[in-house]
C-alpha cells in the first residue's frame, strides 16, 4: 500500500445476487431460497455482506422466521381483487358491489395458501438444521430464503417436494370443504377458487425445470445419478430455459385456442395482450432464475478457493500517533498494502481503513495521525488464516466490515483482508467455467 496505490484505489461498491422469484435456490454462498407459489426458484448471494432481512412490511416470526410482505404484493392483490369480482359479477350478481370485499378476502386467502406453501419448505429446512433468513411474500409468489445448500440429493428432493405438496393438500381440504357448504354460495365459490388456484401453483412448481420446485427435484435426481450436484444444476437449468421457451409460446395459444376451457368467441383483443404479457413476464421470471442457478452453481464450485490466507494483504504495525505519510513510507518499504494500529506491547488494537486513507489530500498526510483513520478491532474482525470457502464468507457476514485483521493460530498478525479483494474474487470466480 504505497501512496500512489493508495490514492488512486477506491473503494468497490459491494454487489449482490440472488433471484427475485422461485423455489429452493442453491445458496449462494449464502444460502438458498425456496420460493412457491406461482414461481419458485432457486437463489443464492454471493455478497457477505447483503443486508438484513426486510423488502416489505414484517408480518409475524412463525417458527422464529421473519415473513414479509413486499410491496408488489399488493398490486397483485388489487388485480386479484378485480380480475375475481368480475368473475363473481358473472355467479353472483345479486352481490353488488360487495363482490369486491369478497374478491379481497379471496386474494388475501390465497396467499395465505402461499404462506403455508412457504413454510412448508421452512420446516423442512429447519429439519434439516439449514437456517432460513426469511420468507417474502411478493408479485409471483413467495420466496424462502434458506442460508445453506442441502448435503445430500435425497434432503434436496424431500426440501422441494414439501412444497407443492402441502399446495396439493390444501387443494384437497378446500374441497372437502366445498362439500359441507351449498353451490353457487359465497363460500362454495371461494372453496372452490381456492382449490383451483392451489392446485394450479401445486402442478406449476412441479414442473421439472429451474428455478421451479420441481426443477430442484429434478436436480437432486440427476445428482443422485451422477454423484455432481454441478451436473443436476446444468441439466435442470437448461430444462427450466426450454420451459420459460414453452411458456411465452404455449400459454397465449392455449388461451386464444380454447384449450383452458374459455369460449373463443370470448376472447377479444384486450384479453390476447394480457395473455401474452402474463406469459412473457413468466417466462422472463424462469429464464433468469434457471440462468441464476447456474451461475451461482458455478460459483460454488470455485467456493473452496476463495481462501482468506490467499486473499490476504500484508500489513505493517504502526502506533495510533504515528502520522499517516510515515505509515504509508514503511508499508511502501515492506511492499505491504495495509495498515494495522498496534498498542505498546504489539498488540493490534484497530486497522486504518483504506477509503479513509484515500479521502485524505497527499499535503495533509504529514499532520493526520492514523489513530483517527482506524476502525477499532471488535472479535468478529479478528479472522483465522485458515478460513476458506463458505466457513470465510459465514464469517465475514456475521461481521460486516471494509477490512478484517487475520490471524495465525497462534494469533500472530498474518495481514489485513478487505472486503474489495473478496468480491473482486467473487466476480472472477464466477467468470470461470465450471469444471
């Protein structure tokens, strides 16, 4: 860290990825996400340091799992509302306008569904001791965000079959109920909308392609067979493409031929261009969660080489007085690039931040003492040499920071690691092709 490197070095902005809408997602080297209901897919995050749960409005912390409702939820509610209160203008005209109240009742219900879809696949993953960060309710359905990827294919299958089968079961309890309650009523219509649509998000996360759950279940079945969980990423994703393919196609003429049970005659213009926006807005959804999927498959398997002795900067020990100009001269004279504040006795106590190191004019170095440039030590910055992969990025998360001091076993300063290398070497791992 000499002074012309320092200077002209800035800070890198921390990125993220994840998927917006899907299933169970391989964990980035984060974790996974196991999104039902209309869409689901996979989802991992690469970034240590991705913000806290939130996107929306918290709604309860069932089995010790925050559910949040983000705000694309309720432009779907208001369509929801309105698409079904025009059907109920045609069953029961008699309602008025309080078809609407029952249409809300409707929409609020079938997320409800969604939810226990949700948690199905949080139990799950509580069961198998992966730590869920969240659920989030949202335009296309839910997401589970599970923060680790499962050991074993047979956990993989059972994590994304729990789904749609809690979706098939409610399916049944709603038309058991249909049978307790009169036809052509309030309640016979919504047990038997509510069956419907959770039937339809049941045989939709079935089918065998990523990010969806039964793309999840195909590639646990292609590992199993395989022994690659890499080769079951490849092969359900490209599955997951040919049916975002299969669905901007197919579903407009599906709709426009008859085939869903609606009368041609019926169909007009407006109809068409809804049917077709419905379908590229779902397409689009499942093609970038199968591309999602593999490129945070590709990144997990380039994990083990993300290593904190590798990634590591040398540092020199400088006291807190000692000014800036003279810290930087010796770092330049080691070739060490970071700076470690060290008490009288040689212990570290904080580490001088490089953004600061930046934001201060070369004429002024002379007269800033590093002491006011440092970030004091707390333990979660102290981290092992040894630490590598998803141990190092655990690690880092539960501690978010710009710089880290890594130690020897012996607690012996190795150097300084910062936050910029690790995502720099997120980014080149992620552009080298899977092995």
């Amino acid at each position: 860290m000499n002074e012309d490197e320092t200077s002209g070095e800035r800070e890198r902005p921390r990125s993220e990825a994840g998927g917006t809408t899907g299933k169970n997602s391989t964990p980035e080297p984060r974790g996974t996400e196991t999104a039902g209901a209309a869409t689901g897919k996979d989802a991992a995050t690469p970034d240590p340091h991705r913000s806290a749960p939130g996107g929306g409005i918290l709604m309860g912390r069932p089995f010790g799992v925050p559910v949040y409702v983000a705000p694309s939820w309720f432009v779907v509610a208001a369509l929801i509302t309105w698409i079904f209160g025009g059907q109920l203008d045609r069953v029961l005209p008699e309602l008025g306008g309080a078809r609407y109240l029952v249409s809300l009742f409707f929409a609020v219900a079938f997320y409800a569904s969604v939810l226990v879809h949700e948690l199905a696949h949080t139990v799950a993953a509580l069961r198998f001791k992966l730590p869920v960060r969240r659920i989030q309710l949202q335009f296309f359905g839910g997401v589970s965000e599970i923060e680790k990827e499962t050991e074993t294919p047979g956990r993989e299958f059972v994590l994304a079959f729990v789904g749609p089968l809690l979706s098939l079961v409610l399916a049944g309890v709603f038309y058991l109920g249909m049978a307790a309650v009169e036809p052509g009523t309030v309640p016979g219509v919504l047990l038997a909308g509510l069956m419907i649509s959770n039937l339809i998000v049941a045989a939709f996360n079935l089918l065998p392609g990523l990010p969806l759950d039964g793309g999840r279940m195909l590639r646990a079945v292609v590992w199993k067979l395989s022994g690659k969980p890499m080769t079951g990423t490849i092969a359900a994703a490209w599955v997951g493409r040919a049916l975002a393919v299969a669905v901007l196609i197919g579903l407009p003429l599906l709709t426009h031929t008859g085939a869903l049970g609606n009368a041609t005659e019926d169909i007009g213009g407006m109809e068409t261009v809804m049917d077709a926006l419905l379908a590229a807005i779902l397409a689009a959804i499942i093609w970038t969660g199968a591309g999602n999927s593999l490129r945070m498959a590709r990144l997990r398997e380039h994990l083990p080489e993300l290593a904190a002795r590798a990634l590591t900067r040398r540092a020199v020990p400088v006291e807190t007085d000692t000014p800036l100009s003279e810290a930087l001269r010796r770092a330049n004279e080691a070739g060490a690039r970071a700076l470690v504040v060290v008490d009288g006795q040689g212990d570290p106590t904080a580490l001088v931040r490089e953004a600061a190191i930046v934001g201060v004019p070369e004429h002024r170095r002379p007269w800033v003492a590093v002491g006011t440039l440092a970030q004091d030590l707390t333990d979660g910055m102290r981290v092992p040499a040894e630490l590598a992969g998803e141990a190092l990025l655990d690690r880092l998360r539960a501690s978010p920071a710009t710089e880290y001091l890594v130690v020897e076993e012996t607690g012996a300063i190795y150097g300084v690691l910062s936050t910029a290398d690790v995502e720099r070497a997120f980014v080149q791992a992620m552009a080298r092709p899977a092995g």
